[in-house]
C-alpha cells in the first residue's frame, strides 16, 4: 500500500485524550499558551462520562471530615504502596477542585441547605477507620458524565482547538526529550503530525484486556502502549481493580454508591456474607476485599443456587431513594435484566474495572524515565493512564475522578510554564516513518482474524490474570500471549481503505491490548506476594521486606525486563489492613 498524505500542525502543547483528565489539563494549559486536544472519540463520549458514583472530597457537609482521614483511607486502601506526597497533595487538593467545578456550573445534587450533599462509599471513613463516612460528591449517578460536560464547556469557552476521531500512533521521543506526536485521522486516513513543545497524555485505562468489565470498547491502553515501545517503562502493571458489582455476565458497572446507599450484597443462603469478612466496614469495605470475598462465596459454593454470581439487594431501599439518587443504575438493571431493583435483588459479579498502573510520572504529572526518577522532557501522563501513584495496589472509589481532576490541573499547568521557556525541539527527519510502516503491515494481508484473537486474550487474561493468580496461570498467560502476538503480525483486514477505517484502528488498539496484557501478566508474575488486587494463591502474605516497592516494566523489541523503585511513605507506616 502507497504511503498516505501527511498534515503538519504546531501546537505549543498538544494533549491527547479528552476525558476528565484531558479536559481539565487544556483548560489550564489553555491559559497560558496555545492548546490542541487530540482525541479518538468526540471528547463527550470519554469514559469519564460513565462514571456514575461520585467525586471524594473532604467537605464535611453533613458530618465532620479531614483531608488527613481521606489521606489514611487512600494510603490503606491501597495497601500502603501510594507514594504518600502524592496522596497527601491529592486529598489536600480534592477540596478546592469540587468547590472549583461547582463555580464551573456542574450541578452537584445539594442538601437542604444547599451545600453539595455527600454519600458513603467503600473504604472512606472518618478518624481513621472509625467508621464510614459520607465523602462523595455526586451528581445523581452521572458524576462523570456532569464533569466531563463541564469542563468540555469551559474548554470551548476558552478558544481550545479539538482534533476529534484522531487516533494517536506515534510519539516523537529522541534523548529524553519529547518533540510531538503522530495521529492518524479517521475520517479520511491522513497521518497528522503534531510538533509540541509538549505532549501530554491523558488516554485513560484499558479493562478491555478482560472478557467481563465496565470498561468502554475504547478503553484500550494506547497511551499506555505507545510510550512503552518507545522505551518508556509503566508502572505497578500487576494491580488491576476488579470492581465488585458488575451485571451479571454483562460487566455493566453498578455503582458502589448503590451500597453507599443501603444496598447489601447476599449470597445464596440469604447471608449478608460481608459481615465476616468485614466487621466493621461490611459492604463497604475496599473493592479488592469485596471482590475476593464474592469469589470465595462462589468457590464455596454459596453462590446464587450454586452459580457464579450473589446478589446485591436494594429491596431496603426507597423506591423515591432508588428514582432520585440512583436513576441511571436502575434503568441498566430495568434493560439489560428486565428486573425492577426496587423489588427484586439484582445478580452481580465482579467485572475489570480499573487501572492502578500506567506511565510513571512525578506530582508535576511529568513522565519519568528509569527507576532514579529522570524525567522525559516535553512528556506528561495524567489520569487512569499514568501512575503517580496515588492509588498504590487498590484504589478507592471516587479517587479516580479526583485524580484526574486534581493530577490534571496540576500537569496543564507545569507544561504550559515549561512551553513558556522551551523553543520547540526538532523533529526527526521523517516523523511519520513509523507509523506509516505500522500501518502498511497492518494493511498487508496476512491470514488471522483480529476478533479471534482479541476474544482468546480477553478469555486467558480471565482466566489467569484476574482477581485470583498462582504461577503456572501467569506462566501459561504469558506463553500464550507471545503466541497471539506473533500471529498479530500476520493479521488480515478486509477494509483497507483510507475512510472510515474502524477495523483498522480496532487492530491497532488490538495490538495495544496484547502489550499491555503481557506487562500485566509478567509483573503479576515477578511480584511474589498478595497486596490490594494482586492476590497470588501461592504467595498469599503481603511481604513489605521484600516487595513494599513499585514494579516498572519495560519493552525492548520482543523483550521485556523488569525493575523495581521504593515507594515513598511519610505519615503512614504499613500496617495489616483489617475493616
Ligand atoms: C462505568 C465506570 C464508572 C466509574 N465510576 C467512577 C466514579 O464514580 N468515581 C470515580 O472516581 N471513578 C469512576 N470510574 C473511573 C473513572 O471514571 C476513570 O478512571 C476516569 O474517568 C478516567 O479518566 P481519564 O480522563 O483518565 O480517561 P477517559 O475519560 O477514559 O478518557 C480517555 C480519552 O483518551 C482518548 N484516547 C484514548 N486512546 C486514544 C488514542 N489512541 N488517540 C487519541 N485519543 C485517545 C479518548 O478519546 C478519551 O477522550 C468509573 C469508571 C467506569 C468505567
């Protein structure tokens, strides 16, 4: 195939991906110099519209709260591995960042007084563990959906430029420094090449690795990908969330503000199971918790008449509680199971939910190359796509959207002062050279069928790498994995035409998938100890002497190879997490 028509564009800063995270850093960089906003989908179609529960924050509007008891809850609930400077900014950050979008317009449900009302979710609570605490703001059940609308409104408000269905390929990395990157656009196949003096990327997570999850079709890691074999490394790979309450075979997320509600989750024989796996927190206990007592039930065979799910039962609840605080979840529940939730309990299981690990970055959200913490210049992460870490082995809900928010903000602000005082850095002679030869093999006709092997690696990453690991599965995964990469290059495409092309970038977020599930599969594999949601059957003790340490991967050609860095803990020394 010829090689297609290129466009060149200069930008002083170009952020890829049009989520929360992506928004909220091009509204600030916005401020400061000239913005282009790089995304695959129309920026209101990001996954940050989906999410439902809410955003934490220690407001204490209807009862007394800390940023320092959300600091303990985010550095316990993920299992003392979060970088403890960073959680502390987050959670101090968390308060000013609610109280900013709300100026923005967002519409926050409110108490009768008028202040943002506040709900109880898992691990959140006051005086150290006391007892749960009402910490997350929301809106209804469409939180996310009201932020992303928000921030996207701010950013046309503020003259951003959007470069909507542009799927990212390339980035031009030469010695540490970042000089663009390449995109091709979907509507006519052109490559675009971006020239910044910085790029950010805000690409989200990639639960589409797994066969059961919450995650959108879109959620495939390629900002992850793209950076690692241009010799980034990511981070802490191995801790993948699996969110208890996902639809029963479906995945569609309910939200924990469900049970933040009143929602008890029951197993077969009736029993409110948490109770004895949890005292003190039950149904609210972290996910990684909630999620390994489920699959227990279910091994045991105290599942639904014996079957692979339980049962969350909201039938406590009032209908008016359900209509008004939850109207989005039980609609789902309505369509996909034609169940009322008011009357009935609704099967669940747990589904892939989110990413902890991702591309390394430091609190400015810039991206670090090697375990001594050397920074690339020109190149930010922010959002579930980068590791800063604040979630460590297991993250909280609501941490999600503050992270983005909070970790955004801050990126767009240290890359618009660095595009202040940076001149662009060349670009290399043929910047697209790359993608073009990735997208001419991809078009070159070869004999396998993507979907087969995406369905493949979505049923063994199940299998093997999922909420429960043991050594021969995460051997097998990895055997397994290399030979679905190699048949990836000889995949075969019916469409190879320029417009349009969506089998085409299918296989390239494909091919993203296989990378990112190999980095998961191999770090899962090195670390020999359970912490948050990586839990090996055959290294079931958290070992702090030798494993209280971030994992980083990295890709050479067909090699990965392994490294570790500590983790900084400042107020909190690791202790045994009981709820
Ligand atoms: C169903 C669901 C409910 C959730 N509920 C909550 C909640 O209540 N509270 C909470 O804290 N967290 C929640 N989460 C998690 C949270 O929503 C996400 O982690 C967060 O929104 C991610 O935001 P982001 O900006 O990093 O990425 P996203 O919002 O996922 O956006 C990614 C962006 O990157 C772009 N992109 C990706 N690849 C490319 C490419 N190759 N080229 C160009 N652009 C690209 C996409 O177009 C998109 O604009 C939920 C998640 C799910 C799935």
């Amino acid at each position: 195939m010829s090689a297609r028509p290129v466009v060149r564009h200069q930008y002083d800063a170009v952020i890829v991906g049009a989520g929360g995270a992506g928004l909220m850093a091009a509204l600030q960089a916005s401020r400061r110099c000239r913005v282009a906003v790089v995304s695959k989908l129309y920026p209101t179609r990001s996954h940050t519209g989906t999410a439902q529960g809410g955003i934490g924050a220690a407001l204490g509007n209807l009862e007394p709260d800390s940023w320092e008891w959300h600091m303990f809850d985010t550095v316990k609930g993920g299992d003392y591995l979060a970088d403890q400077d960073a959680v502390e900014f987050m959670c101090q950050e968390a308060i000013k960042v609610v109280y900013d979008l709300e100026h923005m317009g967002l519409p926050f449900n409110r108490t009768p007084e008028g202040k943002i009302d506040q709900r109880r979710f898992g691990g959140h609570t006051r005086e150290f563990g006391k007892a749960p605490v009402r910490r997350s703001c929301y809106a209804a059940d469409r939180t996310g959906h009201m932020i992303l609308l928000t921030l996207y409104q701010q950013c046309i408000k503020q003259g951003v430029e959007f470069f909507d269905e542009f799927h990212l390929l390339d980035l031009l990395l030469r010695d540490n420094r970042c000089s663009g990157a390449v995109a091709f656009r979907l509507a006519t196949g052109e490559l675009h090449v971006f020239h910044a003096k910085a790029v950010l990327l805000a690409t989200g997570g990639f639960g589409r690795m797994y066969k059961v999850t919450s995650n959108a079709h879109t959620l495939t890691g390629d900002g992850c990908a793209v950076p690692l074999r241009r010799g980034v490394p990511l981070q802490d790979m191995e801790f993948f969330q699996f969110h208890p309450t996902g639809i029963y075979k479906l995945g569609i997320l309910i939200t924990e503000g469900a049970r933040g509600e009143g929602g008890i989750l029951r197993n077969g024989r009736g029993e409110r199971f948490m109770e004895r796996y949890a005292p003190t927190l039950k149904d609210l206990a972290p996910r990684d918790m909630v999620s390994r007592a489920i699959y227990r039930e279910i091994q045991e065979g105290r599942g639904i008449g014996g079957k692979d799910y339980v049962h969350l039962d909201l039938t406590a609840l009032e209908r008016a509680v359900i209509e008004e605080k939850l109207p989005d979840i039980a609609d789902f529940v309505r369509t996909y199971l034609g169940i009322d939730p008011v009357k009935e309990p609704v099967p669940i299981q747990p589904t892939a939910h989110y990413a902890m690990g991702g591309v390394p970055t430091n609190l400015d959200a810039q991206v670090v190359a090697d375990a001594r913490g050397t920074t690339v210049a020109g190149l930010y992460a922010a959002g579930e796509c980068a590791c800063v870490s604040v979630h460590g082995a297991n993250r909280l809900g609501t941490n999600s959207l503050v992270d983005i928010v909070v970790f955004g903000a801050r990126g767009g602000r240290h890359l618009a002062e660095q595009a202040a005082s940076l001149d662009f850095a060349p670009l290399p002679s043929e910047p697209e050279e790359r993608a073009q030869e990735e997208l001419a093999r991809l078009c070159g006709g070869g004999a396998e069928s993507a979907a087969q092997i995406r369905q493949e690696l979505q049923q063994l990453m199940m299998d093997h790498v999922s909420v429960y690991r043991v050594e021969a599965g995460l051997q097998r995964a990895i055997g397994a994995i290399a030979s679905l990469r190699e048949r990836y290059r000889r995949l075969g495409l019916q469409d190879r035409g320029l417009r349009f092309n969506t089998e085409l970038q299918e296989a390239l977020e494909l091919g993203c998938l296989l990378d990112l599930a190999w980095a998961t599969a191999a770090a899962a594999l090195a670390r020999r100890e359970s912490r948050g949601a990586h839990s090996r059957e055959d290294h079931p003790k958290r070992d702090d002497a030798n494993w209280l340490r971030h994992s980083l991967v990295f890709l050479s050609g067909d090699a990965l190879t392994l490294d570790t860095k500590p983790v900084t803990i400042t107020r909190f020394q690791p202790k045994e997490r009981v709820y």
